[in-house]
C-alpha cells in the first residue's frame, strides 16, 4: 500500500512508523489501522518481528490486510 503526502501528493518513503515526503522535506506519523473496524491497532515487537493486534475483538491481524494512514497534526 502506497502511502502519498497529505500537501504535496508526492509518494512518502516509508521509515518504521513514520513517513518522510522527499518533495515537502516533512516527516509524517504513520498509523496502522484494523482492516474490519479501521480502529488503531497495538504493535507488538519482539524479536525482530512486527505484529499488530485488534483490542475490539479483531484479535491479531496479518501485516498484510493493515491498513496505514497518514496521520495529520
């Protein structure tokens, strides 16, 4: 999923959990969110590995049916 700067358009490149706009030079927070109640999810690390769980009754969600979002100040 490509993520695209809130002022300019221009695609972000993904850092962790933030964005960074190459065009505007702004760093932007991203979120993840669960794909059936598009409530935030809880990340979870340990050991490298990155999961995400749903605390509505979702319980843990493939990375890849997370959706991000760009979050705005």
């Amino acid at each position: 999923m490509e993520l695209n700067c809130p002022v300019c358009d221009h695609s972000l490149e993904r850092q962790g959990e933030n964005a960074h706009c190459a065009q505007c030079e702004q760093d932007y927070a991203v979120q993840a969110l669960c794909p059936e109640c598009h409530k935030p999810l809880e990340v979870l690390k340990a050991c490298g590995a990155v999961d995400y769980f749903c605390q509505n009754g979702h319980g843990l969600i493939s990375k890849k049916r997370v959706e991000f979002v760009v979050v705005t100040p």
